[in-house]
C-alpha cells in the first residue's frame, strides 16, 4: 500500500534527525572543553540526508568513509546559528548540515576523486541496474582536524561523546554497509560498537574467501546487517592498485550480496 511506503520512508528521515537530536547537546558540551586552537582546527560533524533518491532504491547501500577533509569550520557553524533557545539554535544547525550533504551530493564536484570514483562503482557491482547515486556515504571519525585525522585525545573525546554511526545505520537501515576505513581504523571501528546492543558478542571481523583479513572482511555484529564489509579505501585499491585489489573485491562483493538477492 502506498500509506505504507510513505510511511516507511518519512521513517527514515524522523529517526535519522532524532539521532542528531539526541547527541547535539551532548556534542556542544564536548566541544567547549577544547583549547579555543584546537576548537579553531575543527571541521563540522559529518551528518547525512535521507536523500529520495536512496529511500526509493529497492536495495540501500551505505559506505562509510575515514573522516572529513575540509567539511567547513564547526566554530563557525556555531558562532552563525547562535540562538538562546537551545533547541532551536540546535534544529537550525542540523537542519544547515543536512543541507550541506544534499548540496554536496546534487552537484557532485568530486567524482573525479577515487573515494567518488569507487563508491559509485562498487554500487552499481552490488545493486546494479540502480545507476550510480541511490546509495548514502557517511564517516566513521566525524570531524577533521585541519583537513586530518584528528590528533587521537581530541577523536576519543569527541567519538566517545558523539557516537552516532550506530544511530544512523540503525535509522537508515541499509542492507549493505561497506566500511572504506582499511584497517588502521579498525581499533575505531570497534570502540564505535564496544558499547552497542547489550550483552552480545563484541564487534569481530570475519575472512572473505582468499582474501587477506586487511584487504576484505565481513564485520560482524548485531548491530549492523549480514552484508557488513570493511576493506581498504579507494585511493589505496582503486588509484594504485585496480587490477590486483579493487577488481577482486568487486567481483566478490558483487557475487556474495546478489546471489542472496
């Protein structure tokens, strides 16, 4: 019935904003226990929009990066929506940051990057016939620090504070998840998880067939659905090495999640 589909998919938006609702202020208080130069350093926190084109996708795909590179200063964002209702200085900045991800997405300015390059590809290996632009991308570290990793005392604080992925995959509710996060990020992968779901097995990576447990995983863990995958980022497999790891692993993926179909 289409009031059901309507439904499902107003759904999708509703839980992903009371996600960014329920952390806000947890993330303002964080902030403000940071030196004014390290504050100054700090990108805005990636958020996503459940955008129409992956809410109408028969299958929903979301990769999630490293972390941002440049996603504009997160103290100007705060000294621009400043408002003495909290609440409200809190709906227009999430509101300005879910814009910057559509915009972001409808004028697609970096598919000439590997990351764009390998994300759209490997859609359309796992969800072919779909195009190149039904899936949503997300990071795993949320910030950046002068257009890097944040220095490791100011990531822990802010992901300890501000652990939304599980939030998001939870209101987005993909089918496949694929961590472009290699495995210098695993320790964060699983400290993003430590934490989630209860009492059950702690977040553990699983070989692939032939596959070298760094080049290609299944993540496993209650949280996230069966087709959870971590491999290296596309500048690494798909840049320099597409023949002898980007191909290999979308060959397999493609094989693994559409024999299920």
């Amino acid at each position: 019935m289409s009031i059901n589909t309507y439904q499902n998919e107003s759904d999708l938006e509703f839980h992903l904003r009371a996600a960014y609702y329920e952390c806000w202020n947890r993330l303002i208080t964080t902030s403000e226990q940071l030196a004014l130069q390290d504050l100054e350093q700090l990108s805005n926190p990636f958020l996503v929009k459940a955008l129409p084109v992956y809410k109408k996708a028969k299958r929903k795909v979301l990769f999630v990066g490293q972390e941002t590179n440049g996603w504009d200063p997160f103290k100007l964002t705060l000294d621009t929506f400043k408002h003495r209702d909290e609440e409200v200085r809190r709906e227009n900045a999430v509101d300005f940051l879910q814009w910057m991800y559509e915009d972001l997405r409808h004028h697609r300015k970096y598919d000439h990057t590997p990351f764009w390059k390998g994300m759209r590809r490997l859609y359309q290996a796992i969800s072919p016939g779909e195009g190149d632009d039904g899936f949503l991308h997300t990071e795993l570290v949320r910030f950046d620090y002068a257009n890097k990793r944040p220095p490791h005392e100011i990531e822990n604080l802010l992901q300890q504070e501000y652990n939304v992925l599980p939030m998001e995959i939870y209101a987005l509710k993909p089918e496949v998840v694929v961590f472009f996060t290699g495995p210098d990020y695993d320790d964060r992968l699983r400290e993003t998880f430590h934490r989630v779901g209860g009492l059950g097995k702690p977040l553990s990576f699983e070989p692939v067939k032939d596959f070298k447990v760094n080049v290609l995983s299944r993540v496993v863990h209650s949280n996230l659905p069966y087709h959870t995958y971590r491999t290296y980022h596309p500048n690494y497999s798909l840049h320099y090495n597409e023949y002898t790891v980007f191909k290999p692993i979308e060959d397999t993926l493609s094989e693994l999640i559409n024999r299920t179909r």
